[in-house]
C-alpha cells in the first residue's frame, strides 16, 4: 500500500469512528419524548431510532466493535504512512538512520492520536451532546444496519457481557433510564427557572410537582374548625349562614358532632320554591337534600383524591384516620387551589 493510500484509509477510519461514537451518544443522550411524536406521524428513522433505543446494549456493543476495530487499523495502516512520509525530509538534516526512524514515528503518533482523539471522539461526541434527538435519527438507521450484518458477534459479546455485570449482582439493562424521579423532575424545573428557560411567573408548575407529593390529610379542614349546620338546620338558618359566612356549602352534622354529609346553597333555593315555599323554608331541610361524602384515608395521594371526587361528583369528602373516625373534611376547592393558587367561593364575601 502507497503512503498517500495510507493517508487517505486515515481519513476513511476517522469518519467510520467518528460515526460509532457519535452513534453511542445519540442513541443514550436522545429523548423518547421527541423521538414517539415523529415515530408515529410514520417516520421510518423515528422508528428506528426508537428501535435502537429500546435495544440500548446491542447498539454499544456494536458502537464499542466498530470503535475498537477502527482505532487499531489507524494506528497499523495511517501511522506506518505518516511516518515514511516524515522519515524523507528528516534525512535532509544529516541525523542518523536510528535517529530520524524515532522522530518519524514519535511525530506520526502523536499525529495520528491528535486527529483520532480530536476529529474521532471529541467533536463527534459534542456534536450528539449537543443536537442528540437529530442524531439519533441521522445515525441510527445505519447503526442498525450495522448491527444486523454483524449480529452473531454482537449477540455473542454481549451476551458474555452481561453474564459478567451479573457476577457483581447487577441486573443488565436494555434500555437506558427515560424516567425521572419526583425529586429530580422537580430539580430540573427549580433549574429551568433559574436560568430563564421555563416561565413559570404563576408558580402552576412548581405547584404541581408539590401536589404529586401531598396526601388527602395534608390539607384537610380539621372537624374543629369547620362551620357546620345540625341535621335539623331548615333552608331558612342556611340561607342566614350564607349571609354571616359567605360559603355555598356546609357540613351537616348530627347530634353528636359527626359529619353526615353536605348542603348547597341551591338545594336551599330549590326549597324555597314552589307554592308551600314560605312553609318549607322553616321547616328542616329533606334528608335526600344532603349529599353524602365520600369516604378517603388521610394516607390517599391527593392526586387519587381528586380522581375519586370527580368520579363520584362529590365537592366534599370524609377524611379518615387509620382507625376509621372521621377527622377532617376535604374540599374540592381545596385541592384545586393546591394547583392553581388561591379559589374563592363565588358566594364569599373577600
């Protein structure tokens, strides 16, 4: 082979292990989350890219062989080229044979180590850092390719592989991690707006990572300090506490204190109507005007909580201890002021 063949394979084996290395990092760096949208809009490189993803380990092992194979044939084909070519103007300055053949080849090494650590690790694992979810859909078409010609191989290395991190008790992963921890969701988003790129002047985002975190107990009224109605209450006494307190609905109680659900205010309106209206209105109120409330833990993840009331239609629930008494009231209100800031009763007066 000719020195200037040798020059020109080193230019060859630098793209083929610029391309294995920028196809390790994509294939890791790149998010699912941009990566599905185009996958099912019928993208063929979304596709595989997500393929590839899914496939996490066979695509290193074929990452890690074609690096290693490319890395050594530069250093056995590019560096015996570079270093005659060398060796010819080195013999102009009169040095011996022995010493010309090491300046010749201590350049050519660090020659050929510059280009290959520069050019064919370092701007093609940048450049998939920076623009991951682009690359991985450049680069892994090909990579799977790749991977399908050697497949014996690679199934062969990556399958000793894995029988060896299982030796240290460790359970091999096909996919990488794409999931991120309560803790580390609401890191990024203190982090986001700190440097400017979420916008979050409300506070409805950082409120929500918090409300994951909360139970039904957290928040609810305690028995103490609800205003409660008896169960003999009439439309009359509850329209007078609308007036004094400003709410649209009250916990009716019995005559031990013990919650037996709910009034709103337009059930007492609905009472008021008609032609024995004036009668109904000092009467008590009906027990199937009384909504009943739905029974929750104190324990309940709020965000189930929200999920059973809307189920049920039901703006008022029972919080219970481990025992099974009643202790608090959860409001719906409540909760959605737990994601949106501050609700007011549309009756209350501010």
């Amino acid at each position: 082979m000719s020195d200037w063949a040798g020059i020109a394979w080193l230019v060859v084996l630098l793209v083929a292990n610029a391309f294995f290395v920028g196809a390790e990092f994509a294939v890791i760096s790149a998010r699912r989350s941009q990566i599905e949208p185009l996958a099912e809009k019928g993208s063929r490189a979304a596709k595989t890219a997500l393929w590839a993803m899914e496939h996490a380990t066979l695509m290193l092992a074929t990452c890690q062989l074609g690096i290693t194979i490319c890395s050594l044939l530069i250093l056995n084909v590019s560096e015996p080229a570079i270093h005659h070519l060398l060796a010819v103007p080195l013999e102009f300055f009169g040095w011996p044979y022995a010493v010309v053949d090491v300046v010749a080849f201590v350049i050519a090494l660090l020659l050929v180590s510059y280009l290959h650590v520069v050019f064919g690790e370092m701007v093609p694992k940048n450049l998939a850092f920076s623009v991951p979810d682009r690359a991985v859909l450049l680069l892994a078409p090909p990579l799977v390719w790749v991977s399908r010609v050697f497949h014996p191989v690679i199934v062969a290395l990556n399958w000793i592989a894995n029988h060896i991190v299982r030796l240290f008790r460790v359970e091999p992963k096909d996919e990488a991690a794409s999931t991120f921890t309560l803790d580390e969701v609401a890191t990024i988003v203190n982090q986001s707006r700190m440097e400017g790129v979420l916008d979050d002047a409300s506070g409805a985002v950082a409120a929500v990572v918090e409300f994951t975190d909360k139970k039904a107990g957290d928040i609810a009224v305690p028995l103490a300090e609800l205003v409660t109605l008896p169960e003999t209450t009439t439309p009359d006494e509850i329209e007078r506490a609308v007036a004094r307190h400003g709410f649209s609905r009250y916990v009716i109680v019995d005559e031990d204190g013990a919650p037996l659900g709910y009034v709103h205010l337009k059930d007492v309106l609905r009472a008021a109507e008609g032609a024995d209206a004036e009668s109904n209105v000092e009467r008590p109120i009906k027990p199937k005007r009384i909504h009943h409330m739905l029974p929750i833990s104190e324990s309940t993840d709020l965000e189930d909580a929200l999920a059973l009331m809307r189920r049920s239609s039901r703006h008022l629930a029972q919080v219970r201890d481990a025992a099974g008494e009643t202790t608090a009231v959860l409001f719906l209100e409540d909760i959605i002021e737990e994601l949106v800031g501050e609700v007011h009763d549309a009756t209350r007066r501010i």
